[in-house]
C-alpha cells in the first residue's frame, strides 16, 4: 500500500495560487475543496478557479465536492481536468450512476463520508468506486481537530477493501498531522490530506516528506 500525501489548498493563500502548487511539487496529489456554502457553511472556490489550477499544476488535481447536487455537478469538475472527483454520499441521489459516468469521463471515482455517515452501505458498492474519503472532521474548514472515533471506521473500510480486493483507495481528510497521521495510517488509510499541517509550515514540501515517513512506520 503505496502512502500518498495530497496537501489541500484550502490553507494555501488563494492570491497566489500557482505559487502555492509550486511549493507542493513533491506531493502526490492536490486536494482542492469545492464548497458551495448550501452543502457546508463555507464558500471556496468553482469550476473556472479548478480549469486554471489543472492547467498549471505539477501535480494531478484531487478534487474534494463538499456540494449539493453532485450528480448534476460532478462531472462538470471531471471534463475540468481533475484526476480524482469525490462527491459526497449525502449528496447524491445514484452513487453508483455518478462513480461510472465520472469513470467513462476518465477520472477516478470517489465517493465521501462526513463522520456521522455509516460505511457500510458503500461496502458492497467497493467495485464501482476507486476511493473511499472518510472525513475525519465536519467538512467545511481547515484546522479543526482529528476525530478519534473515525479510526474505527477506517479500519472496517479498509478490511472490507482487502476482502474485496478492489485496490480501492482509502483517504482520510481532516485534522492529519504528524501527531495524528501514524495511528491514520496503522488503522489502514493510504491516501492523506493535510492542509494547515502542510501550509502551516516554513516549508511545505519538507513538511509533505515528514508526513510521508510518519505514515510509513
Ligand atoms: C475540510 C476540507 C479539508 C481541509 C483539511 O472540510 O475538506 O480538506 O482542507 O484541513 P486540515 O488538514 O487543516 O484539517
Ligand atoms: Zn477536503
């Protein structure tokens, strides 16, 4: 299980973006947060905001939708040269409609849990999607604290995606940091979102590398 670090930019200084992404070019992913102040009480950033930053990031885009109407919405975000388009399960009327037509798009389909949403309805769904994004804080803002009930949930999903053996990646998004991401990872999740973690410190892409050998113990 390769550990990928996806810093999200909602901590980054949104004037200078395209210096920003430049300070994460070690990374794995970016992790952009689209809120649409209905879906979470927090307004970021849209679709033309997303084409520009697919066009001039090093690294391939991670596209987080904390919006309603995903279905309508999402594949917008896949044809806007996203890599990775996660909708939440709250917010979607046919999961398993979207995750296809957002594969025949030619991303990778992922679908999100807020904390108080159960996993186990997407278990047997694990075929048709290729991340589970279990939110380890209320979606919505960054800097909030790590949930430590959440551990239980990941170590569930992750023995359900082993049994399955669908390779299906399991990402966690909220509060990761080098106090938090070991115990993360040792409950079995391998994609991690950081935002003021990475953003927060002196030099970001030092940062992601720490991150990184703190998830692989
Ligand atoms: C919160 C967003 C997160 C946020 C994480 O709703 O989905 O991606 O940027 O921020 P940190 O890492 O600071 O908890
Ligand atoms: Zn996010």
């Amino acid at each position: 299980m390769a550990v990928k670090i996806a810093p999200s930019i909602l901590s980054a200084d949104f004037v200078n973006l395209e210096r920003e992404l430049g300070r994460i070019a070690n990374a794995d992913l970016v992790h952009v947060d689209v809120m649409d102040n209905h879906f979470v009480p927090n307004l970021t950033l849209g679709l033309p905001v997303v084409e520009r930053i697919a066009q001039v990031s090093p690294v391939p885009l991670d596209v987080h939708l904390m919006i309603d109407d995903a279905d309508r919405w999402a594949p917008a975000f896949a044809r806007a040269g996203a890599a990775s388009v996660t909708f939440h399960a709250e917010a979607t009327q046919a999961p398993v409609r979207l995750a296809r037509e957002l594969r025949e798009l030619g991303v990778r389909a992922g679908v999100a849990l807020r904390p108080a949403s159960p996993v186990e309805p997407f278990l047997d769904l694990l075929p048709e999607l290729d991340m589970v994004l279990v939110m380890t804080v209320e979606p919505g803002f960054g800097g909030q604290a790590f949930i430590e009930g959440m551990l239980a949930k990941i170590r569930r999903t992750r023995d359900a995606i082993t049994a399955a053996g669908t390779g299906t990646w399991l990402q966690v998004d909220g509060g990761i940091s080098q106090s938090t991401i070991a115990r993360v990872a040792q409950a079995g999740a391998d994609v991690f979102v950081a935002g003021s973690a990475v953003y927060g410190a002196d030099d970001p892409a030092a940062q992601i590398e720490a991150l990184r050998a703190a998830a692989s113990t």
